[in-house]
C-alpha cells in the first residue's frame, strides 16, 4: 500500500504517520505504533485486553519461526474481513489496535 491508501485506510482514526522498519512499514497515531505493513499485508496491534476480539473476528496473529524451529508469536493481528469493506468498521479495529500501543507504551 502506499502513503494515500494507508491514510485513506485509516482515515476514521485520525492522522497517521508512517515510518519504515522491519523490511515494511510501521504505522503511528499521536507518536503510537499500531499497526503494521509486512510483506504487503497490514496488521494491528492487539495486547491479552484486545487479542481476544480480534481472535473472535476471526483475525490471524503474526507468526514467525524461531530459531529453535518454534513459532514466534508477535503482538499483530490481520485485518477482520469485516472491516475491509466497512469504514465504520475499520475505524473501530484501528482504534481497539491505537489503545493497545498505548497501554505498551505505558508500561
């Protein structure tokens, strides 16, 4: 995605800025990373408070293999479908992804 799709995206949220890292893009709101963009596909952020919800949605959390052949579990979530296609939607997902990157960042 570039720049105009991102903001488009995220638009209900308020402004966003974008940052590279990771081989992606790391997305901010207020100074708050909460979500991602890796290998063409944009995930939240979700903490133990929000991951339920987006489990629920039907959302996949980034995983990665580690060295000792183990999963990796990251503090990302795709996208529920349902919020593709729903402004309204996508604003509260992005929402739920900007209160967990403030509750990491407090702690």
């Amino acid at each position: 995605m570039d720049k105009a799709d991102i903001e488009d995206l995220f638009y209900g949220l308020g402004p966003v800025t974008i940052r590279r890292m990771f081989g992606g893009k790391g997305i901010y709101h207020h100074g708050v990373i909460f979500a991602i963009e890796l290998r063409g596909e944009m995930m939240l952020k979700a903490d133990a408070e929000s991951a339920p919800q987006f489990e629920e949605a039907g959302a996949r959390q980034w995983a990665y293999e580690g060295k000792t052949g183990k999963p990796v579990l990251m503090p990302y979530w795709s996208i529920p479908d349902a919020a593709l296609d729903d402004p309204d939607e996508m604003t509260r997902w992005a929402r739920l992804a900007y209160e967990a990157g403030v509750r990491s960042a407090n702690r």
